[in-house]
C-alpha cells in the first residue's frame, strides 16, 4: 500500500499524472484531423447550398422559408463549431519541467550555500521537495489545458454534427426538390424547324397525289 504522505510517492504519483495529460492533450489535438474530414465534406456543396434560394425561386412560399430557416440553423451551428475549433488549434503554454540537470546542479548549490550544509541528505530532501513543487504546479497546468482542449473538441465535433443535419436536407431539398425548368430558345427553333419541314413534306405529296406525279 502505497504512503502518500512519503515525498517519493508523491512525487512518482505526480509524474504519471504530468506524463498522462500531456500524452493525451497531444492526442486530442490530433482529433482534428477527424473535424478537417468533415468540414471538408459541408464545403464542397457549401457555396451551392448558399446560391440555391436565390438562384431557383422566384416566389416566396412554405418551401422556400423552410430552407431559409434551415441554412441560418445551419449556419449557426457551423458558426459555433469553427469557433470551438479556433481555440482547439489557439497554441497555448504547456508547462514543461526543467532538465534533471538543473535540480543536481543549480538547485544543489543554491541549497548548499543557503543552508551552508555539505550534508548531502539534507540538501537532497530540500531537492525533492523543490522538484515536487515543480512537478504539482506542471501537472496543475497541464491539467487545465488538457480540460479545455477537451471541451472545445467535444463542442466542435458536436454542433458540427448537428450542423449536418439541415446541411442534409437543404442538399434534399436542392435535388428532389427542382424548380421547373422552361425549355430552351434552342428548343423552340428546333420545335418550329421541324414542324415547317413537316408541314413542306405534307403539302408536297398531297401536290403530288392530286397530280399523279411519283
């Protein structure tokens, strides 16, 4: 059973601690890779999704203000989960211990001449007791960071998802939903060529019938 209240409990205890959330506070900024996936999917018929009211409708009717209010909850949720990727991605300072070197050096001097000891003991406990501060007030850091990085991954993917939802059904919308096209110029001409030379056609084997002539 371990003793807590030992320095050198405390202080192996604390570096699994420092050592656990700095593992994990990389890993979850490597979750954006997923939210890049996704965001990139939204965009590709981003700037379609946008155009599509003002392109197709002409009258405003129920459809019409249902896509409307689709798009801005869409856009919202959007909004809100690029602003919890923002400080996803926002550097911060990650605490980091000092090198071994400066607790058996620079800290063993600093405590050989202030408690003007050559016992090495004592000196050491001081040591200890110096590097352990150091290491709760990392682990206390980082801690923190790691937290907040997690909050604003769950945020971001979570009003990314709900984002999909209207995004979904304005790209239905869009496709099932088509505005009736009017035939084209092209067409008319086209429509009208072939009624002429039909018309010729007729006239010239009545002519023909009525003439006896092959």
């Amino acid at each position: 059973m371990k003793n807590f209240l030992d320095i050198d409990t405390q202080i192996e205890e604390n570096e699994k601690f420092l050592a656990f959330y700095y593992e994990n506070y990389k890993k979850t900024l490597d979750k954006f890779n997923l939210l890049i996936v996704i965001y990139s999917v939204v965009f590709v018929f981003f700037i379609q999704v946008m155009k599509f009211p003002f392109e197709r409708y002409k009258d405003v009717n129920i459809l019409y203000i249902f896509y409307i209010l689709l798009t801005i909850a869409f856009l919202i949720l959007l909004g809100v989960s690029l602003f919890n990727s923002y400080f996803l991605l926002k550097p911060l300072d990650v605490a980091y211990m000092n090198e071994p070197k400066s607790f058996y050096k620079d800290t063993y001097q600093q405590y050989k001449v202030l408690l003007a000891t050559e016992d090495e003991n004592t000196i050491n406990e001081y040591i200890k007791s110096s590097y352990l501060n150091e290491l709760e007030e990392s682990v206390t850091n980082n801690r923190k960071l790691f937290e907040d990085k997690g909050k604003y991954y769950y945020k971001a993917f979570v009003n990314l998802l709900r984002a999909l939802m209207p995004y979904i059904i304005c790209i239905g919308i869009i496709n099932f939903y088509p505005v009736d096209a009017k035939p084209s110029k092209i067409e008319i001409i086209n429509y009208k060529e072939i009624a002429k030379e039909f018309d010729s056609l007729t006239r010239k084997q009545i002519y023909n019938g009525n003439t006896g002539k092959k």
